[in-house]
C-alpha cells in the first residue's frame, strides 16, 4: 500500500456529509409522520424532498466523475461486496426515495408544492374538494409502496455503514473515518 493515504476532496466530503444528514433528517422526519400522523410536516418533507434532488445529483455525478474512494486497509472478500452492497444501496436509495416521493404525491392527486410554488397541482374530487383523485393510482401506490421499503432500506444500509465506519476507526484503527473528516495524513 502507499504511504500516503488517498484523501478525499473537500467537495467529496462536503456532498457526503450534506447528503447524509439531509436523508437522515427525512427518514426521521418520514418515520415521526408514519407513526404520529404529523400531516403538518407533509408540506416541508415534500419541498425538502424535491429540493435534496440537487445535492443528490450533484453528489452521484461526482461519485461517478471520481471513483469511489480506495479502503485504506486490506479487507476479507466478504467485507468488499458488502461494502459495495451498502454503498450501492446508500446512493440508489437517495435518489430513489425523493423520486418515489414524488411519484406518490404527484400521481395520488395530492399535488407538488415548493413552499408555495405549485410544481405539480393537486387534483381535487369536484363533489368533494377535499379529497384528492388520483392521477394515476397504480403508479402512485407503487411510488407509496417504494418509498415505504426503500426507506427501511436506507436505514439498514445507514445502520451497516455506521458500523463499518465504528469497526474501522475503533477495531481496525485505520485512518477511514479520519479520511473523511478530512484529518488524513501520511502514514
């Protein structure tokens, strides 16, 4: 291996950190609503939601452009493709989950909306203004349906890579955690 430890750019660092803390904040968020009804929050998770696209794609677009990043000490085979695995999982689901989001609310009938600004309008039964009609039911509920299991997805693959991320600062003693907190140094 070399002497000096593959450090990652700021813009690597930043886009990771952003990302993850905005998908932990929705799933949490997503998570207090499934269990508390929350219908206050539908109107923020949704904005967030469309909003996090952004850093989103600009964090895939640069994972693609640089690689993904070289393991800073040898590793079993079975810890590579379960690396992979949760990586892979990681930034499917960021941008699956806001995508799927969409898809249910724009196609439930309950419309998109960007803190005020109309994106997708909500379809609304003319007997009863109340209720949303869905545009298209069967992508909506699969749209629902994604969401809801990619989620728990998110959150396995968060929970893996947390305890890699222990396994290797605590257990490993390698400079993992250190490279992305941009604290990396010559061995």
């Amino acid at each position: 291996m070399s002497k000096l430890i593959q450090t990652l750019s700021r813009k690597t660092i930043w886009l990771h950190w952003l990302v993850g803390v905005l998908i932990i904040g929705m799933l949490i968020t997503g998570l207090y609503m499934l269990a508390f009804g929350g219908s206050e929050l539908y109107l923020w998770h949704k904005a967030i939601g469309v909003v996090i696209l952004l850093p989103i794609l600009s964090r895939i677009t640069w994972r693609i452009y640089e690689g993904f990043p070289h393991p800073v000490s040898p590793q079993a085979t079975w810890a590579k493709y379960a690396t992979k695995i949760t990586h892979v999982v990681l930034l499917a689901g960021t941008i699956l989950m806001p995508l799927s989001g969409f898809l249910m609310s724009a196609l439930g009938g309950y419309g998109v909306y960007l803190w005020g600004v109309e994106l997708v309008a909500r379809k609304v039964d003319p007997l009863d203004p109340e209720k949303a009609v869905p545009i298209n039911e069967t992508i909506s509920m699969l749209g629902q349906s994604l969401h809801h299991w990619i989620g728990y997805a998110m959150l396995a693959a968060i929970a893996l890579h947390v305890a890699g991320m222990l396994k290797h600062h605590f257990l490993d003693k390698d400079p993992t955690l250190t490279r992305m907190l941009n604290k990396s140094k010559k061995l």
